[in-house]
C-alpha cells in the first residue's frame, strides 16, 4: 500500500480531470484518508477538497493497486508510487476493475459490515447477482454507476454530503409500497463518518429494454419534421400517446410519495417567492435580455406568494425531466430521486409541490421540441411546429397526470406558471454562460409565461 503523501500527490493531479468533480476551475487543496478497506488489494479513500474561500467537498475514491500495470485499466491510473515494500505500486480507479467489483454485491447480499461501512439488502438478497461481471456506464456526470448484466445497477456516489439520502430515502419507500413506476431498491451502503451518517452507494433494478424519455421525443419531433406540412398529430411519431402515460406515472409516483411521507398545507409561500424573484434579479446580471419579462415574471411571483390554497407540500422527486424517465416495454419508470444535484441533502428532502415537478417536465417537453429548431437554424415554420409539438405533448401530459390525481395541474394556473419561470430563469443563465445559440428556447418560453393573457 502506498503512502497517504504519495497518494496526496496523485489525487492532487486527477481529481479535477473527474468529471463527477464539482470543483473544476476553482482553485483548492486536497487532503485525502482512507475510509475502509473493501478486500485485499482495494481501499476506499476520501478526499477533501479545501477551496479558498474556505469552502470544501468530500469525495469518494475506490481504489486499486498492483504490483504490476494492468492495460486494460490504463485509462484510469491514478498513477504510480513506491508501496511500503519499496516495491513500485500501479494505482487505478477500482470501480473499472471488474476483478474487484463484485465486493460491492457481495457484501450486500451477506449485509456485512466492514465499520465505518454498513451494507443492507432488500428484499432477496439471493437474487442480487454477485457472480455477474460489471460495466461502467458512461454519460453519469455526479457518481459512477455499474451495470451487472441486464440485473442490477449499482450507483456509487462520489460526491459525499452528510445526512439520509433522498435516492434511497424514497427508493426504500417505494419499493415497500410495490410501487411499479421507480426501479426496486436492492441494497445499500452507508456510512458513519466523524459522528454523521453518509450515503455510499445504491444496488437498483436494472431496467432492460428501457430508452429515456429525452430520446424517445427527440425522435418524435425529428420524424414530425421530416413529414413536410403534416401536424403534430398527424405525423406517424406523435407523442402524445407517450406523454400521456407519463403523466399517469408521474401523478402515482406522487401519491405514492404523499402515502409514505405525508401531505402538509402550504400556509405561506412569501418566502418562496421572493427566492424566485432574488433569483430573476441575479440572473439579469448574467442574461440582460430578461430584463424585458421581468416585470411580467415579477406578477407572476407576487401573484404565487398569495396562492397557498392552491399549493400542499409533499415529498416530489424535485429535479424531474424527461432525462429522467425510463421507458420500458411495459411502463415509465422514473430514476435518480436525489433532487437537484447542487442543494444540500436538507433542501433536497424538504417538502415541496407537486406542480413542480409537472414544470421541470413541461420545460423539457419544450426543449424536445424545439431542440431541432438551433440546430437546424431558425425558419418560421419550424418554429411553429416545434410549438405546435410542444403545445400538444405538454397537454396529453397533464390530461395523463389529471387522469391518476383527480386533478389537472393546469388548474393552478399561477403556481404552475411561476414554477415554470423559476425554471426558465435557471436554463436562461446556464444557456447563457455554456450553449448561447440556445438561450433562445427559455427565453421564448419566459416571454409566453410573462403574458398574462397567454394560455395553455
């Protein structure tokens, strides 16, 4: 095993390459401890980052090391130092090692403790596949997620925060509650650190067959464009049929969450407000051109601080888009309840609107349908198709949702619509500063929302 110094030293120069790691461009320390080991030749460590302003974020590193270089790990070596032997030491990121892997599986089946770790299983544990090889997927930006064969996925969390995971906080619930639109909760492992509990990694149902909403209605507003004149429903990859039944899946999902964590009334929603109106007056600052919405969008926020009647509170999924939706063969299935990825693990478990839910998703029917417009170049036609698209899946959802709940979003027209701004406002800055040829799309949708006389 190498030295904690040596390891300091790699960890200093590979962490900002991660792309789970949160800190990029900013300038900070790291000191880094091991947390536990997990078998002979693998180590879980920390690392804590130490910025400037004296902020700091902890991490989690699974790491392996060999006497030997590995070649099919070379993509992530950490680098190499020399071990307490004097022997050289070959260190690799060990959730790509699929020789080391299956200790995660294991040790939920047997529910071992390896203090400070604790892993569970749930349900059967017989069933959890511990003799299946493991495939890292690509395309996770906060954590690291294994695939064991077409069975189960682990997500190993990188970024650690103290406190009860809301992932596997509601994953837990649900899966008691047979609830059949979230994948089943199959294990976990935690973690008591300095006194506090951490959330370390997640065993879940492997939904097969399952293509993401994202892509489903991406292709349906390509196939609508390719159709000539033809509308949105006339085309033969309409959506609306989709967007229906994850509107029914989205509202049981709710009340599955209101079944196992309760319904509370909104009694003020002063304070709510003006975090949505501090948040507009920061974003002008970056986007000038919301200045024009501005006043309309803060009607709209004054209006919502006076709508509690119309707003109860319950435990949501709380960052929901069509990203975030699985369709199977059978069903939706709706995955990563961990709540908006840069709020604390309190902010994320704190009670909130169903509508807002309903708004992330209506902001990415809107960015389905006229993703293709940037791409392909503004052209009227174009535009008036990907809203006429828009227009007509936004709906089939909320009929879809009405169906399940009894009641239909749209009829609380005022806190639907400031969630929608509030979101908008979010995508204007994040288009501004990254993708600007996009800025167009939250914009457009600001300036329909800012209208009073608009409708859905």
């Amino acid at each position: 095993m190498i030295s904690t110094h040596d390891l300091q030293e790699l960890v200093q120069r590979w962490l900002p390459h991660q792309r789970w790691f949160a800190g990029k461009g900013r300038r900070g320390t790291v000191a880094v401890r091991p947390m536990a080991s997990m078998g002979e030749q693998v180590t879980l460590w920390l690392a804590e980052v130490v910025y400037g302003e004296g902020d700091r974020e902890l991490y989690q590193l699974p790491l392996v090391e060999y006497n030997e270089p590995r070649p099919t790990l070379e993509h992530v070596l950490l680098g190499t130092a020399t071990g307490h032997d004097s022997e050289p030491r070959y260190v690799y990121d060990a959730l790509h090692d699929k020789d080391v892997t299956g200790q995660w599986l294991t040790g939920i089946r047997d529910q071992a403790e390896r203090p400070p770790l604790q892993f569970r299983s749930f349900g059967d544990a017989e069933a959890i596949p511990v003799d299946e090889p493991s495939l890292v997927l690509i395309g996770e930006q906060s954590n690291t997620s294994l695939k064991y064969a077409d069975i189960a996925i682990l997500k190993v969390f990188r970024r650690l925060q103290p406190g009860v995971n809301p992932d596997i906080e509601i994953g837990e619930a649900l899966t008691t509650r047979g609830a059949r639109h979230v994948p089943r909760l199959l294990g976990a492992v935690t973690a008591e650190l300095d006194g506090e509990p951490f959330a370390i990694a997640m065993l879940q149902e492997y939904m097969t067959t399952a293509t993401d909403g994202w892509e489903l209605a991406k292709t349906s507003v390509r196939d609508l464009f390719a159709e000539g004149d033809l509308h949105a429903d006339e085309a033969g990859g309409d959506f609306a049929g989709e967007a229906h039944r994850l509107g029914v899946a989205v509202a049981e999902v709710h009340a599955h969450l209101a079944d196992a964590f309760g319904v509370f009334p909104a009694e003020d929603l002063r304070a709510r407000a003006e975090a949505m109106t501090a948040r507009l007056e920061k974003a002008i600052e970056v986007v000038p051109q919301l200045e024009e919405v501005a006043p309309g969008l803060r009607r709209i926020y004054d209006s919502f601080a006076e709508a509690a009647s119309d707003v109860q509170l319950q435990r949501i999924h709380g960052d929901l888009h069509l990203g975030q939706a699985l369709r199977t063969s059978q069903r939706w299935v709706l995955i990563d309840f961990e709540g908006e990825p840069m709020a604390s693990l309190a902010e994320r478990r704190r009670p909130d609107s169903t509508l807002r839910d309903v708004a992330g998703m209506l902001r990415s029917f809107d960015y389905a349908g006229h993703h293709r417009v940037i791409e392909a170049g503004y052209e009227p036609q174009l535009a008036y198709r990907a809203r006429e698209w828009t227009e007509r899946n936004s709906a089939a959802f909320c009929a879809g949702y009405a169906e399940a709940a009894g009641s239909d979003p749209r009829e609380h027209d005022v806190p639907l619509r400031a969630f929608e701004a509030d979101k908008a406002v979010y995508e204007a800055v994040y288009e501004a500063r990254n993708r600007p040829s996009w800025l167009a799309i939250p914009l457009g949708s600001l300036t329909r929302l800012a209208d009073p006389e608009s409708v859905r």
